[in-house]
C-alpha cells in the first residue's frame, strides 16, 4: 500500500511549523540566562561582556554548527533523535547501546522537566504586576490543556503556535535592537577575547558556563525533531532565530553595562528591556511562548518512544498518526506518561527555580550521549580524525 506520508520541502508552512514546534525551549532562554550568570554579583564590564561573548560562541558553535549543520545530516530516513542516530551505527559498535539508552532516558526526562520549569517561569513573571498570583494550579491547568491538544497533530499545534512564535522572535530581536543603540559598545563582546577572559581571568568564571550553557536549552529538540519539520525547514528558520536571540543578548548586555556597579536584586535584565507601558503585553507574549516552549520536547518524546519500540527498547504501544503528514505521530500512553510526570514535578518543586539542577543535568547527559553517538558515525563516514575530535 502506499503511504500517504509526505516529505518535508522548504516552504512557509514548513517554516512556520518548525517556529511552533521546535524553537520554543532556546527561544525563551532570554527570560533567564543572563539573570543566571550575574546571579547576585555585581555588575561589571568583565562579567557582562564575557557572558554575552560566551553566549555567541556557544549558539555558533554548539548549537549552530554542532547540531544544525552535522547533527541534522545523519538522519535515519528522514526520522531524528538519538535512537535514529544509534540505529545507523549499532552494527559497528554494540556497545553504543549504552549511551543510546543513557541518552533517550534523559530526553524523556527533559520532556517531564522542560513544561513545568517553562511555563511555571512565565506565570512567575506574573509577580511583577500581581504578587499573590497563585502559579501551581494555574500551571497544572495550562499543562493538562496542552497536553490534551497533543491528540490533534503537531501540524494543527504548529500552525496556532508559529505565528505565537513569529511574534515572540521579532519581539527579541525589536527590544535588542533599541537597548544596543542606548549603548552600541556592546557589539564588541562579539570578540571572542571576552569569552577567553571571562572563563581564565574572571573569578568563577569556568563554572559560570553551567549557567552560558542554557542558551542552548532546546538544541536537542533540533534534531528529535527533525522528521516533523525536515532538516530544510529547520536550517533555514534557525537563521531568523537565531539572530533575534543574539540581538536581544546584546540588548540585555548594553542595559546591564548601563547599571554597573548594581546587583539585580531580583531584577530580571529581560523585562527590564521593555518601557513601562509595554510591560504588561511583553509579559503576555512572554507567558505564551514559554507555554509553547513545551511543546518541543512533547513531540521529542513521541519521536524517541516510537524509535525506542522499533529498536525493541521499549515495550509494544498504540501509535496514532493524527495528519498525513511524515514523522507526526502521536503516542497516547506516552501523552498520559508525561503528563502525569509533569503534574508531579510541579507539585513537588512548586517553583521553577528549584528545578534548574534537575533540568540543567537532563540537558547535559542528553548533549553528551548524542555527541558520543555522532562522534562515531562521524569517523564511519571517513571525516578526518582532526574533525572527530573538535566535534567533541
């Protein structure tokens, strides 16, 4: 019989649906990762420039030319993740089973984290303006609707979440815009002396890329992706995303550099871009997008269980393909899974921050299996040896 699967060519909507389903998670890494690296210090043009110079050159190099250009190539018929990546190279090397299970283990367990800690973030952004809001039922109810509308298909939640989305990204890229022209020296952290400063000179400096690190947050998503979207759609997006998050880094950057000498105090350098009379409907799009931020890591999830029953890593379940397009599926006993995994971290945490250690080391684990994985396919595909090892 033939499949009434389609093949993913670059078109609009391919580009709207990879905004609504992948670049949730890294794009709403501004709300918090300058906020983590000057955490309670002082702030200075060391740590600034540094952070920002690190933040570059990590999205350059890490996220950029590590999964959007090498990582997205090995595809397993037009399928991603890290069982897709494993199963083109367990007939060399059986031992790779290991980090394969390792790796998939931790991206399911990011998709349990990545919805409390996101949409919990955005609804304590709320505090600014109503400081008693309760969050831990509102996020419950937002996680349960989500969830519920994964029946439908990630197309239909694509095309309501892109345009969401499109609207998030230009907001980024319009607040950095106007607070780099407040301070345009800025624009030389793009140097990557600073970054060389900040981690050998700056007091703590090497440990403060635990916190550089979650600009990435969302990389994996990426590839787990990839047989939503096509790697075509995904290329040609990151380009939009990827500048709108340096623009507003570098906002954050010139308005931090303008408050030297100051400590946050719990001030978040994001929201401090916005004029006060823009402040409630940034805090809107804010909270929206870091719903949709979820998302990446639900449809993640579908893709690696489905790839996990075909290794024989997971037990036989129902599979359902809502659209008749490539790779969408979705798992109901998974839905259910993660869902029930989600309402239980956020009862237990009650607050984003006191899931950071948990979802930092998630991110981590997953980033190295996957890198352990492609390393190997990299050298069975002839690259160089000089190239294997800085890919690693």
């Amino acid at each position: 019989m033939e499949s009434k699967h389609q093949t993913h060519g670059l078109s609009t909507a391919g580009l709207l649906i990879a905004l609504g389903i992948i670049y949730g998670d890294i794009g709403t890494s501004p709300l918090y990762v300058m906020k983590t690296i000057i955490g309670e210090a002082a702030i200075n043009n060391q740590l600034v420039y540094g952070g920002i110079s690190c933040i570059l050159w990590t999205l350059t190099l890490q996220t950029t030319l590590k999964y959007v250009v090498l990582t997205l190539q090995a595809d397993n018929n037009g399928e991603g993740g890290i069982f897709s990546l494993y199963t083109l190279v367990r007939r060399r090397a059986r031992w790779l089973t290991i980090p394969a299970i390792i790796g998939g283990s931790a991206l399911l367990a990011d998709g349990i984290i990545t919805p409390p800690i996101s949409v919990s973030s955005a609804i304590e952004g709320l505090r600014i303006i109503y400081p008693d809001i309760p969050t831990v039922p509102i996020v419950i109810a937002i996680l349960t609707m989500l969830f519920l509308m994964q029946s439908f298909g990630t197309q239909i939640v694509g095309k309501a979440f892109g345009p969401v989305m499109m609207v998030w990204f230009s907001m980024l890229g319009v607040l950095g815009v106007v607070n780099i022209l407040l301070h345009p020296q800025i624009l030389q952290a793009a140097n990557p002396y600073y970054a060389y400063d900040f981690l050998v000179n700056y007091p703590g400096g090497f440990w403060l890329l635990g916190a550089v690190f979650l600009c990435t947050t969302g990389a994996e998503a990426l590839y787990s992706d990839l047989g939503h979207c096509g790697k075509e759609n995904i290329r040609v997006s990151w380009i939009f995303v990827k500048l709108c998050l340096l623009l507003n880094y570098f906002g954050q950057g010139a308005w931090l550099t303008l408050h030297q000498g100051q400590k946050l105090a719990g001030t978040n350098p994001f929201y401090s871009l916005m004029p006060s009379w823009f402040l409630l409907i940034g805090i809107g799009i804010a909270t929206i997008a870091a719903i949709i931020a979820s998302q990446a890591l639900i449809t993640g999830s579908f893709t690696l269980i489905s790839e996990a029953i075909r290794l024989n890593m997971w037990p036989k379940v129902r599979l359902r393909y809502p659209t008749n397009v490539k790779g969408q599926l979705f798992v109901p006993s998974i839905n259910k899974l993660l869902w029930l995994g989600c309402v239980s971290v956020m009862l237990y945490f009650q607050e984003s921050s006191n899931m950071e250690a948990a979802y930092g080391l998630a991110i981590t684990v997953t980033m190295l299996m996957t890198t352990i994985l492609l390393s190997y396919y990299l050298y069975l595909q002839r690259f160089s040896f000089i190239w294997v090892t800085l890919f690693l």
